[in-house]
C-alpha cells in the first residue's frame, strides 16, 4: 500500500455493511499490487459499519455522506481519489489476491484502454466458493460498446476505470433511478477501449432478493439508456453516429421484445402489456410494411416457451 501517490484508488461504497466490510476491505489489503489507497464512502449507515471501517486506522481512509445511493458514494470517493486509475469495490464483494496486479498489467496492452474488468466468480445464497490460483498468463476480450444497449454485462466489483476518462465522461449519473452502472460502460466505451480478463478475480455474492421486484422500473430505466444514443435525436450521445440507425432499431426492437416476454413470464400481465404497447408503436413507426404480432399471440408463444423449459429442465415453476 503506497503513500501519497497511489497509482490505483479503490473506492468502496457502504451502506449498513457492518456484516461484511471487514472481509471486503481484507480482500484489498491482500493485494500482491502495492501501490493502492482504499477510500470506504458511508452513504448513511445507522449500523456499526463506521466503527469497523476506523479500526483500521490510517490504511483506509473513511468519507461520511448523507445518504444518497451507490451511484452518488462513488462520484464521492473519487473526487477525493488521488490515483489514475480508479477499482471499484461493493462492501460485500471481494478480489482476488492478485487482482489489481493482473489488471494493471493489461492497461497498456491497447493503446486508449479506459476500462479494465475480468469475470465474476458468482457466490450464491450457502455456497463457499474459493478463488483458484492463476496461472499462466490471462488472456482478455474487447468490450463491444453496443452489447451495453442490450443488457449489463459487467459486475461493478471487477473495474477498473483511468479516472482521467471517468471524470470525461461526467462520472455516475445520478439523476438515473438504475442502471448508473451500465450508463458508466456505455459512455466510458464510446470514448475507450474496455477489455475483460478472462479469469474470475472478483467473488461476487448474490444475493435471492426476487428478481421480480422493480422490473418494470429497471426495464424503463434500460429504454432511457438505449434511446439516449439514437442519433436521429438533437440530444444523442452518439455525436460521431457510430451506430447506424438500422443496427440501433433492431438492437431496441430485441429490448423491447425480451422485456415483454420477461414480465409475463413474472405473470406481470398489466406490465407487459404496457410494454408490448412500445413494442407495437415502435414497430409500426420503423417497420410500417411489417404485421406487428398480435397479444394474443405473444402470449401463446410465451406459455409455449414456458411449458418447453419446464419439460427440458423438470420444474413447474415458469418463473425460473
């Protein structure tokens, strides 16, 4: 752990992580990479996480915030990060030993590289997973900017941002009520290169909350983030019309499709219809020429689905 000029700083959001702050913040001062600072954001616990976090003492630096969301902790830790590049770290996650030192070394191996990330190993509820050892050298895969207008596909535990870029970008947005995460990766990659080591360096406990709760929320807040980068709007992001419009219909199309079909199989019939709505508005504005499939249809074709996966897998229950 250095001193005064850290090339990394890890920022870790907490809100009543009393449970497991210890074992994440543990997880950073195992590193084998020694030039680190680690910065523990409270977003306003009322648990004992401040008392845990300041037995450190000097090693972590603690930073106090009315309680605000992750998104609002992060912009925090880094205005006071000192290091280039930034790792990000949820306070019930946890890294692999040698994590930053893998990822450091893949910072130069392009040559505008403003996001590194590796894969989860995922721990669910009563499993005990442990990391394997690395060996050889890691090979890595370059993140496409336009796969983060279908869906999230990186867990916020395992990046690592050039703050540089991060602060380019306008960092977190706040003003989104989900989906801040995947709105950083989409912005970060339209300026960058992203690159994904294949090894899994970060645990990533997940947690059985209902996957169900806040669909139709996140579903809308994914449709803000697609339609923020079609180029056919005054206020687009994609300045440079990277996109084409025929690549972005079909991409917000598919969205459409698989988020409808989502919610009735969560038998959220009102939802789904609402969104099967957009799906056929949407569909008669770009494909006027095309039959827009009917409810009734969709539905159909829905419970065949489900019947099928029950069939294949041998359960009943058409919500998994």
């Amino acid at each position: 752990m250095s001193g005064q000029h850290p090339i990394v700083s890890v920022v870790i959001p907490a809100y009543n992580a009393g449970m497991t702050i210890e074992r994440t913040i543990q997880s950073v001062l195992n590193q084998t990479y020694p030039s680190y600072e680690i910065l523990v954001v409270d977003d306003g616990s009322c648990d004992d996480t401040q008392e845990k976090v300041q037995r450190y003492g000097d090693s972590v630096h603690y930073i106090y915030q009315a309680n605000a969301g992750a998104a609002a902790a992060r912009n925090t830790g880094v205005n006071s990060a000192k290091g280039e590049w930034i790792a990000f770290l949820d306070a019930d996650d946890e890294w692999h030993p040698q994590k930053l030192e893998i990822q450091m070394q893949f910072t130069t191996s392009k040559q505008d590289v403003v996001l590194v990330t590796n894969n989860p190993l995922i721990v669910r509820d009563g499993e005990q997973k442990d990391f394997s050892p690395v060996s050889g050298e890691p090979t890595y895969s370059i993140w496409r900017h336009e796969l983060f207008l279908r869906r999230n596909k990186i867990h916020t535990s395992s990046v690592l941002i050039s703050k540089a870029a991060y602060e380019a970008v306008g960092g977190c947005d706040t003003g989104l009520l989900n989906a801040q995460d995947r709105d950083l990766w989409l912005k970060l990659l339209y300026i960058g290169t992203g690159i994904c080591i294949n090894e899994p360096l970060t645990k990533y406990y997940h947690l059985s909350t209902g996957l169900s709760r806040n669909l139709v929320r996140r579903f809308q807040c994914d449709l803000t983030l697609i339609d923020r980068w079609d180029h056919r709007k005054v206020d687009t992001l994609d300045i440079n019309q990277r996109i084409s419009v025929e690549k972005f219909v079909r991409i917000k199309y598919a969205v459409l499709f698989s988020m409808t079909f989502k919610l009735l199989r969560f038998n959220k019939q009102a939802d789904a219809k609402q969104f099967w709505h957009i799906l056929h508005d949407f569909h008669k504005k770009e494909y006027p020429y095309l039959p827009c499939l009917p409810w009734g249809l969709f539905r159909a074709l829905v419970y065949l689905e489900a019947q099928r996966q029950s069939w294949k897998y041998g359960s009943q229950d058409l919500n998994n």
